[in-house]
C-alpha cells in the first residue's frame, strides 16, 4: 500500500443492481481512473423508456373498426363490456317487431381462434356473447333477414375486459434509475392483452392526490413518467390495460397498485470512511419515518449485488449512521470490501411501503 494510510484514501462507487449490471469492458474502464483520490462513478444503464406517452385521450393501434354494404344496419359498436362477456348493439332504420337478424360470430384469444358461431336474434336490437375467457376479441357480424351478401354490418375487436397488468419478466416494477428518476416496467402478455389499445398510467404522489394520467399506445412496456420529476420523493402508480370501442367508449381491466419508493442516495465521502468505522450519510427521503442499514463484506469487489450476503446493521429516524461491526466482527475496509444500501420506510395508504432495494444503491467502501 502506497503512501500514509492515515490518509484515508478511500473510493466510494455506486454499483449497478441485478437489473441494470453494467458490461465489463465498462467496469474495467472506470477502475483505470482510480488513483490517489476517492471517485464516485455510476455504472447504471439507461432504462428503457416508452416516448410514445399523451396525457390526453389516445386512440390505440388496435382501435376496433366497423363495416357495413348497402345495409339499413347503423351504428353498430360494443355497448358492454364484463370480464367474459360482450354485448353489440345495433340500429336498424326499417325494424319491425318480425325482423329476423343472423349472427355471425368469431372470436379469438390473442392471435388463435377459438371458435366460430352463428345464432340468431328475431327483433333484437342488441347480441350479448357468454363465456368468452377475459382479454378475448370478438368479431360479429350482423345479417338482415337472409341477405347475406348485402344487408350486413361488422365490429371488429370487439373485446372482454382486459386482464391485469401483469410484471416484466426482466426486472421489477420500477426503478429509479437514468438520473435517479422513476422508470416503471411491467409485462407484455401476448394472449390476453393481443389486443388491447394500450396501458392507462395514473401517478399520484405520497398523499394520495393525482398528479397526471397517460395513455400508452403499448399493451406492454416500460417508461418514465415525465410528471414524477423528483428523485427523493415516493410515488403511487395505477396501472391498467384498457381498450376503446369505435363509440368512443373506454374499457379498462382490473387496476395494478404499485407504490414506489426511492432507495435513500447515500451521499459519505471519503473522509467518513475509516478503517475500522463507517460513518454512512444520505439524502432525506420525504415521509420516510425510518431508515433500514444493510451492509455486505466480500473479498473480492464486485458489481452484482445479489451475490451478497447483506445483513442489517441497524435502524434510524436520522439520515445519518454509523457502524463499527458487521456480523459481530470489527469491519476492516483496508481488506475487504464492504457493500451498503439503505431501505427508508415510508407509510402510503395506511401501509407502511419500503423501496425494492433495486435502483442501483449498492455502494462498496475500501482503503487503499
């Protein structure tokens, strides 16, 4: 070891979590720079983030459709919508009580038919489909009488209601990542949701109040919501699929609560770090009533977080905490490596709520 190590050089550098682990080329690039002071370096990538986002209504590449040929049929559209039904409604400018209407049926279940049906409905206005499995599309026709070449009239897509948004089988919910602002991410299902117009994405902040709506054009993806601009605050997240008939009308699937809330940025500097003490600082996270210190060694420096064996170090109401032993051991930062994150708890909805530990907070502490 070079030089006074009273001098306390130490490096304090924020590694990527399972969700976002950086390229080793990369890694090994910012390790050249370190010298005789103490560097911070990120090495986070982007998260991916949908720019295809309105905040006002947005009518989504799977809009359903009608026709129709010479017919006295009008207006025809989806008129209910329930978790394994659909109801089409019509009208018919020359009805009587007699008129004899044929229904054509096809349904499908994201891109695979599941069947096909022809019924009939004397003097109806309206046909109402059962048992459709939830997130089906459906398309009818209506014949008038026995002309079924010209007197007729079509909807396409027309849908049960979406299933729950489901997760992203890459990462969790949401980060708070790409210059600490929040990034959410849930799944695409490609049956259920084959159809659907988009995602509805509905941001409130910690006391319950809306802070804006958006449409995404995507039955599935990831974004940033540009409203949630702060990177200390948490935030509570609605998500659901929905679609929207050719009336106008949305339809929106069963909601997805997800509170999120930001892992506390530790902000020490190489003066708080000691050879056998750490004196952890960070920024306040707003409504956090607690802080949760978790600390791993390893010999070896590492940037994969979930090869650790983190165990908490203590509690707090203070954004500040000092810690001299890990596992009943002295700590020794002058040979190993030391890895923390901190966990504030924050109550949302009556509910006490804690960050997913997730956003890039792990941080390794040495001597050198």
């Amino acid at each position: 070891m070079k030089g006074n190590v009273f001098k306390k050089l130490m490096a304090l550098v924020v590694a990527s979590a399972v969700f976002c682990a950086p390229a080793t080329a990369a890694i090994a690039k910012d390790l050249t720079a370190v010298n005789d002071t103490a560097i911070v370096s990120s090495f986070g990538q982007d998260d991916p983030v949908n720019e295809d986002i309105v905040e006002t209504d947005y009518k989504g590449i799977h809009a359903s459709s009608l026709y129709s040929s010479n017919s006295t049929i009008t207006k025809i559209d989806q008129i209910e919508a329930k978790k394994d039904t659909v109801t089409i409604g019509w009208n018919d400018t020359t009805a009587t009580a007699g008129s004899a209407y044929y229904i054509h049926v096809t349904a499908y279940y994201g891109a695979s038919q599941i069947y096909k049906k022809d019924d009939s409905a004397n003097g109806a206005s309206s046909y109402t489909l059962y048992n459709l499995p939830q997130g089906a599309s459906v398309s009818v026709t209506v014949y008038r009488d026995s002309d079924y070449s010209n007197n007729y009239a079509s909807y396409n897509n027309a849908q049960t209601l979406p299933t729950k948004v489901s997760p992203s089988a890459t990462g969790p919910w949401y980060v708070f990542g790409g210059g600490d602002k929040l990034a959410l991410n849930w799944g695409y299902d490609n049956d259920a949701n084959y159809y659907n117009d988009g995602t509805c994405v509905q941001l409130y902040n910690k006391a319950g109040k809306k802070i804006a709506t958006y449409y995404s054009n995507k039955a599935g993806y990831s974004f940033r919501p540009a409203a949630a601009k702060s990177t200390t605050k948490p935030y509570k997240v609605v998500l659901r699929h929905y679609f929207e008939t050719a009336g106008g009308k949305k339809y929106f699937g069963e909601k997805r609560v997800i509170y999120c809330v930001p892992d506390a940025k530790i902000t020490s500097k190489k003066s708080d770090i000691h050879f056998h003490k750490i004196n952890l600082k960070w920024k306040k996270v707003s409504g956090a009533s607690k802080y949760t210190v978790y600390a791993a060694k390893s010999k070896d420096y590492t940037v994969n977080g979930s090869s650790l064996k983190f165990k908490k170090v203590g509690t707090t109401k203070k954004t500040s905490f000092a810690f001299k032993k890990l596992s009943g051991s002295t700590i020794s930062t002058n040979k190993a490596y030391y890895y923390v994150y901190v966990v504030p708890s924050v109550k949302m909805d009556k509910k006490t709520r804690k960050s997913n530990r997730l956003h890039g907070a792990y941080f390794h502490m040495y001597a050198y």
